[in-house]
C-alpha cells in the first residue's frame, strides 16, 4: 500500500471528526443570525468558502499533529531522557539522580517552548488583534516574544521539578503571588491581555510537544510517577506567560518615561 492510499481514510476519517467537531459552532452562528437577530449574512458564499477552508485546514493539521508533532516529541524526551544519552554508552542511572545531569532536557523544553509559542496560531491571532486595538502601542512581535519567553522559562522550571520531585503547588503558589503583585504595578492597559496570553499558549502547537516531553521525563526519572509528576508541564506554560507579559510591559513604561524625563531636561 501506497503512502497516498493510507493516508486517504485517514484523512476521511479525521474530516468527518473535524465537521462533526465544528457543526455546534456553524449551528449556533446562524441559529443566532437567523433566529435571534433575524437579519440575513452578508457575503454568504464568502463565508460558506470560509467555513470550507477551515475544515480541511484543521483536518491536515491534525493530520500532521498526529504524523509529526505527537511522534517527535515522545521520541525526542525519550531519547534526552534514556541513560545512554546522560551518561554514555553503557552507563546506569544511579538510584539518587541530580538535577544537572538533565541540563539538556532543559535546554530543549526552552527552545522547544519558545519555538512552539512563537509558531502558535491562536498567539499570532490574538497579537495582531491587540495591535489594532491598541493603535499600535502593543507590539505583534513583542508580545509574541514576551509570552514565547514566558513558555520557554515556564517549561524549564516545570521540567526541573519534575527531576527533583519538588510538589507543584509550591511552584505555582509563588507564581499567582508574583502575578498578583505585578497585577498592581503594571500598565493597566496590559493586565487583561497579560491574563489572556496564559490561556492563548496551551494550544494545539505546544500541547502535544509539552505533554510528551512531560511523561517521557517522569517514566525514565528514578522514583517518579507519570501520572503525578509526568503532567503539570501545561501549568507552567500558562502561568509564566503572564508574568512575562507584564513584566515586559513595566519595561517598555520604564524606558518611555525615562525617555520622556531624558527629553525634558535637554529641552529646559
């Protein structure tokens, strides 16, 4: 059999999923227009190719996710994490394992987060919205980069508590802690969107990638669960986003009103 061949019903199966998936959208969109606002859709047939796009667009995702994405990262935090690749050929994990022998572990869950966030649809979207609401005072790459930074760190962190077996609660106390203060002194203007950026980053790019890097790390770790210790990697990439964000926003303020006072006093 053919690549093509197989991949035919597989395609048809993951369309029929995808249009079973999105008809309670398209139902409740007209059933609103229709029904509530009792006005009829302007550009009808543009939105019809619209719809159109969409399902086959998600379904070769999807597609892809499952062929590329899901397979690739099992495979790259298995290998990471298997004890040849730590400790040589032929070397044995020791029953107390320290946290620097995974520094490479953490250095793929940063690029890996940062990369996968950067790429993330729904990210783009929501950036591009906020720099046209915001005229232009948020930036579409800076914020990328600020919740890509966020992802990068978060996952990092997430995966050394993981190694060291530490409870995540305490992780993510202290991160509503910090977000909460940063709440006060930021722009005002950035805190919904700071909130928003947590939620905009678990997505269907990172999740499959976080999710694999997770539990391959907790089953070759000595003495750790996956199912306790393998999930919580999702937790870290929404939390450490906000602070990012805002964190990035307090600098951008602090250089324009240096900036403005810099201005000032040349001009007097």
């Amino acid at each position: 059999m053919t690549l093509l061949q197989s991949l035919v019903p597989t395609f048809i199966d993951t369309f029929l999923s995808t249009v079973r998936d999105v008809f309670p959208i398209v139902c409740i969109l007209f059933g609103f227009q229709f029904a509530v606002l009792r006005q009829p859709i302007a550009n009808l047939k543009r939105i019809v190719f619209g719809f159109a796009y969409v399902l086959f667009g998600l379904t070769l995702f999807l597609m892809g996710l499952e062929m590329a994405l899901f397979p690739l990262g099992e495979s790259m935090a298995i290998q990471l994490t298997a004890p040849e690749f730590l400790f040589g050929e032929g070397g044995i994990m020791p029953a107390r394992v320290q946290w620097q022998h995974y520094y490479w572990v953490y250095i793929f869950a940063a690029a890996i987060g940062f990369s996968t966030t950067v790429a993330e649809p729904s990210l783009i979207a929501v950036a591009i919205k906020a720099a046209q609401v915001s005229g232009g005072a948020i930036s579409v790459n800076g914020l990328r980069f600020s919740v890509a930074l966020g992802v990068s760190i978060g996952i990092s962190l997430g995966c050394y508590r993981i190694v060291e077996g530490d409870p995540i609660h305490y992780y993510i106390i202290a991160g509503y802690v910090l977000v909460v203060i940063q709440t006060f002194y930021a722009p005002k203007f950035i805190v919904p969107l700071a909130y928003d950026s947590g939620g905009v980053t678990t997505s269907t790019v990172t999740v499959p990638l976080v999710t694999a890097l997770g539990l391959g790390l907790a089953s070759t770790v000595p003495g750790r669960n996956p199912m306790i210790d393998g999930f919580g990697l999702i937790a870290f990439a929404s939390l450490f986003p906000m602070i990012t964000v805002m964190g990035y926003a307090q600098i951008t303020d602090w250089v324009a009103r240096r900036q403005r006072v810099s201005n000032e006093t040349r001009e007097s």
